[in-house]
C-alpha cells in the first residue's frame, strides 16, 4: 500500500514510518527537511521529499506525491492538505490531541468535545478536523483522527514536573530538588510512548473500515496522579523529589504561570482508549512508567544529563 507521511521524521512519524516498512508498505515521507533522516533499518527505501508545510509549492509537491492512504500529523492546515489531496487519496489520517477537546468532565475522558478548548491554535485545528471529517464523509472518503495525549519515549525531551519539556528541570529533578505542584495532586497526567501513538495510526491504516469517520483517543493504559508523577522521576534518578504544595492561585500566579505549562497539573489527562482497542485492537506496549524511563534513558544516552 502507498502511504505519504506529513512529518513522517518526528517523533511519532519515525516509529511509525518504521512499522509501515516493516509491514512492507511504500513510504514516502514529506518533511520540512530541518531533521536529517533517520538512518534505521529500512529508511534507504522510503521516498523523502522537502518541502515546507503551506509554503512555495505545497500543493503542488502534495499532488505530485498520490497515495491510497496520507497522514498528517503535522495537521496545522487539515482543511488545505485534504481538498489538495482528496482526488486520490483512500484514507484521510490525521493528528490531534485530546487536548483539543476541553479541560475533561469524565475520567477517563472519551474521545469528544468536553468543554472549551483553552488554546486557541488547538481549538482552531480541533474546528478544522470537524470540518474535514463532515466533508470526507459528504465525498465518500474514510476519515480517521488520532488523539494523542502527553508524548513520551525515546528521541525526545519528555514533560518534567514544572509542566514543560526543559533538561534543566530534568537536571534539578535529578538532583532531588523540591517540586511545586498545587493541592491537592489529585488530577492525572498521561504521558504515552510515541511508540504507542504510532501503532495507532498503524492500526488505523490497516483497518480502514473500522477506522473509517472515527475520532480515537490513544493513551497508555492508564494515568498517573500528580504526586506519582513526580514519584516515578525519584524513582528513575534515584533520588527522592520533594513536592512543595501551594494553593493554586500561588501555583498559576508565581511558581508555574504559564497556561502552556500549569495545565498539565490542573486538568486530568486520562483518556478513555476503549474505542480503539475495541475496533482496531490497540494494546498498549507501554506503561507510564515504562516511557518516562525510556525518555530518561535516551537522555542519558545523549549525554544531556
């Protein structure tokens, strides 16, 4: 099967390209070119053209470059991509976050809209994929969106305690400096191997009537609570992190102000991934524990810390 990836180089889109080869499909990844490609097994086959998402020749690296299945993940101009690719296309992919559906009601969160989205570039994608999967299903052209939530694992700066993704927080977790989280810690936080991720896009790919107008949560098979966060950070340095509870207004005003990064500890991130194992059979391979120890573990290999 033909498949062209829209950021087929990144942290999802290198597993994932990885599983397509080893299932024998015909890759071609379109990339922005600022990652030189990965040198894994199999990368000497796929189809590698640069070329900048929306800018001087898009559409027309786009038509040049016809599959049966194109995954954006990148999915910052859904609406665009679709109709310039939709003439030959036989599965639409994209990529979301459950971010995109609002601060959650339910725990664990199913994949649907829960309440305002509070980040407006996440909000305008969430109303461009609506859009997308209304007009596939007017044109009679399977639709699937994958709603990861926090991405961990290898190859990347996982999220730290103070809600970003920054080595020097990874380095005063490490030496066992005092956390501030907000009482009472009980939200949850749902970091997923970008392993994971991938094989749901996989699967999605494989199963394109199952698949077929759907909107999937991906997640790990469960979260962790604030506290336990920070706890399996001890755990994988070796050291015991102490957590300085604040009220929140202290929290969101002095020690974490930024939106961006505060949610992370406000908001339970648990999604319910129960669609996805039912209809396509995901499984994940990862716990939270298990990723967050990956991430570290390639971070070491790095010599970042």
């Amino acid at each position: 099967m033909k498949i062209c990836i829209i950021g087929g180089t990144g942290h999802i889109g290198r597993n994932l390209v990885n599983m397509l080869l080893a299932g024998g499909h015909d890759i071609t990844v379109i990339t922005s070119g600022r990652k030189p490609l990965p040198q894994d097994d199999g990368w000497d086959r796929v189809t590698a053209v640069t070329c900048s998402y929306g800018g001087d020749g898009w559409a027309e690296c786009l038509e040049e470059h016809r599959a049966e299945v194109f995954i954006d993940i990148l999915g910052s101009a859904a609406p665009d991509v679709y109709a310039t690719v939709k003439p030959a296309c036989g599965h639409f992919i994209l990529c979301g976050s459950v971010w995109m559906f609002g601060e959650a009601r339910l725990v664990p969160t199913p994949d649907e809209t829960q309440g305002p989205c509070p980040f407006e570039g996440y909000a305008r994608r969430y109303e461009e994929m609506q859009q997308v999967q209304a007009q596939a299903a007017e044109d009679g052209i399977p639709f699937t969106a994958i709603m990861p939530p926090n991405i961990c694992g290898p190859r990347k700066i996982p999220l730290e305690g103070r809600g970003g993704r920054s080595l020097d927080v990874h380095k005063s977790h490490q030496r066992g400096e005092p956390v501030p989280l907000p009482a009472p810690g009980s939200n949850l936080v749902g970091p997923c191997d970008a392993e994971d991720i991938a094989q749901a896009f996989a699967l999605a790919a494989a199963n394109r009537d199952a698949a077929d107008g759907e909107i999937f949560n991906v997640g790990a098979a469960y979260a962790l609570t604030a506290p336990q966060f920070i706890a399996t950070y001890g755990d994988i340095y070796g050291v015991e992190i102490p957590i300085d509870w604040q009220s929140w207004e202290q929290y969101s005003t002095e020690s974490v102000p930024g939106v961006g990064s505060n949610f992370h500890f406000s908001a339970n991130m648990c999604p319910d991934i129960s669609k996805l194992r039912s209809k396509l059979g995901y499984e994940p391979r990862y716990t939270p524990e298990q990723t967050m120890a990956r991430a570290v573990d390639w971070m070491r290999d790095e010599g970042m810390l």
